[in-house]
C-alpha cells in the first residue's frame, strides 16, 4: 500500500464516481451476501459517502465510515496487514484514516490496535488517535495498547474532520463498552454489535439511521443444540453476551427509522448461525415494519469484505 496523504487532497480528487453503487450481487461474494428486498433500486448519492464493513465475526471485526474526506474506522479487529489489504481490495487504498475508534476491549475488535497505530504513524507521519472509553483503555491487555490513545465517553459526541461520532452505551461483559454513529451531513451511520439485550437507548439509536450495520449474532436453537460447553452458552445468551437473531428482528421492527437505507447483518456466529436463518429474520422484520421496499439488506461476512454503499440523499 502506499502513502496515506496526510491533506487527503490526493483522496478527495479521486472520489469515484460511484462505480461501486448501487451494490450488484457478484456470484464471487456468494448470491446470499446481498439481497435486494422487494425490488428496491438504492439511489445514486449525489456526493459520495461510504460504509464498508471489512470484517465481522468472532475473529475480526472492521468497519470503514468516510465522506471521501474524512473517514474512520470502527474496531480493528483484523491484523493490520488485513485491514489494509481490504481496504485496497474494496477500492479504499487511498481513503483517508483520521481515527480509529474502538468499541471494546475483546481482541476481535481491539486485537491490531498497537500494531495499526504503528503502521499508520510511518505511513502518514502523523499520530491518528484511537478513541475509546477510560474502562476500555484500562482493560486493554498492555500488547493492544497504542500509542495515540485518546479517552471518550459515552453520550459525548466529538468531531473527526466533517464527521459527528457519537458513542453510545451498550450491555456486554466488558468494562465500558459503546457502539458508535457516524454522522455525514444530515444523515447517521452505525455499527451496533456485542450487545446481550436491546435498550431503549439502542432502540433510538437504531431508528436515526440511514445505514444500520447490526448484530445478528446466534439463532437460539441451534446455539443451544450446537457444541459449545453450557457456561459458554449462557454466556452468549445472557443480557451481556450476544443479540440472537429474534432480539435483532423484534428490536428492528420496532425500530426501524424512516431514512433506513441499508441494513448490514452482522457478527454472524459461524458455529450457531446461518446466513439463511439470519436473512429470513430481518427480511421477516423489514416487512413487518413496512420497510422492506425501501431498504437493501446485506450481510458481512468474517472472510470476505463488502465493497462500499454509499447512501444517497441528504450529503449536504
Ligand atoms: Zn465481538
Ligand atoms: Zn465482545
């Protein structure tokens, strides 16, 4: 990969159009990965704006979030040789990194932060800052720690060049873990993984947004049928573990927002789920919200990334 351009302006005069948009299935990626619900054509934004889940599951997850001008990305999960070799894979080379922020403490989502830190540091001869909340940095083990860390909380939104994040708490068996929106013009981005239980707060959340990259994590049955040791299940199914399936749909149908235009399907057990299962139950809770036509549901995958979406509308 080359130099990261510390103005961006190397980036900014090459914001594709978007070549990538609308999403078209590709037999390469699998004909399960997207499915366009009830016909729906996603319009053509007319500034670029792109949302790029690298990774996700229990060995890695990373999300790209960016104007073209500015961007973040969302855990660091992955090596830092993934990471960046995704992004260059999905035509993200060149996207400008101005932080990273880190939602919790488990290594699948913190597990390359020292060593990125590093990697971006040489490649743009600046210090990005890995924001996260005191309790992550506290329990971070000390070979994850990076050197341009930089303290949050949740309920404090704060800026990284023209984007708004905002940090928001969420129950799992960490110290303080959040999830995080991204707000690009008038419109909100967020990832919402690792969480035992919907909240209210989530809820809110969730009904803001124009892209919702959310968990989908286990289906009850065959997590209870499948191999894991009991204290591990209790664990995933407990009010700090993991949202099943049913807990993703039932919040979704009651959440779902008036501007949703993508919803990602994340963080996919791959021993006590199905993609299949994980897609009836969104596509079932789209349709009931009366949402279906109008919003693209995707799934991310640990193995494969999703090439950016862009969200069309209100860029301004
Ligand atoms: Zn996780
Ligand atoms: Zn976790």
């Amino acid at each position: 990969m080359g130099q990261r351009s510390v103005s961006n302006s190397f980036w900014r005069g090459r914001v594709r159009a978007p070549k990538t948009l609308p999403q078209i299935p590709k037999t390469r990626r699998g004909v399960w990965l997207i499915i366009v619900i009830g016909g729906a054509v996603p319009k053509l934004p007319p500034r670029d704006a792109f949302v790029a889940v690298l990774s996700s599951g229990s060995r890695g997850n990373c999300a790209y979030v960016g104007d073209g001008r500015s961007g973040v990305l969302i855990d660091c999960g992955p090596s830092t040789k993934q990471i960046l070799k995704r992004m260059n894979d999905v035509g993200l080379g060149d996207a400008p990194i101005d932080a990273v922020l880190v939602t919790h403490e488990h290594g699948d989502h913190a597990g390359a932060a020292r060593v990125l830190c590093n990697r971006l540091k040489k490649d743009t001869g600046r210090d990005v800052p890995f924001f996260m909340t005191q309790g992550t940095a506290q329990a971070l083990k000390s070979a994850m720690v990076p050197s341009c860390l930089e303290t949050i909380a949740a309920g404090r939104a704060f800026r990284v060049g023209g984007l708004v994040v905002d940090p928001f708490s969420i129950p799992h068996d960490t110290a303080d873990p959040v999830a995080f929106r991204v707000g690009i013009g008038q419109r909100w981005v967020g990832v919402i993984t690792d969480l035992g239980r919907p909240t209210t707060l989530v809820s809110q959340k969730l009904a803001s947004l124009s892209v919702a990259v959310l968990e989908f994590n286990h289906d009850v049955e065959m997590l209870l049928d499948g191999p894991y040791a009991w204290s591990v299940k209790q664990r995933i199914r407990s009010s700090h573990g993991h949202l099943s399936n049913a807990q993703s749909a039932a919040m979704l149908a009651e959440s779902v927002g008036p501007h949703l235009e993508h919803l990602i399907l994340a963080h996919l057990s791959g021993e006590n789920n199905s993609p299949e299962r994980a897609l009836q139950e969104a596509a079932m809770a789209l349709h009931s919200a009366g949402a279906a036509n109008r919003v693209t549901l995707h799934l991310a995958t640990q193995d494969t990334p999703l090439e950016p979406l862009g969200v069309g509308g209100a860029y301004n």
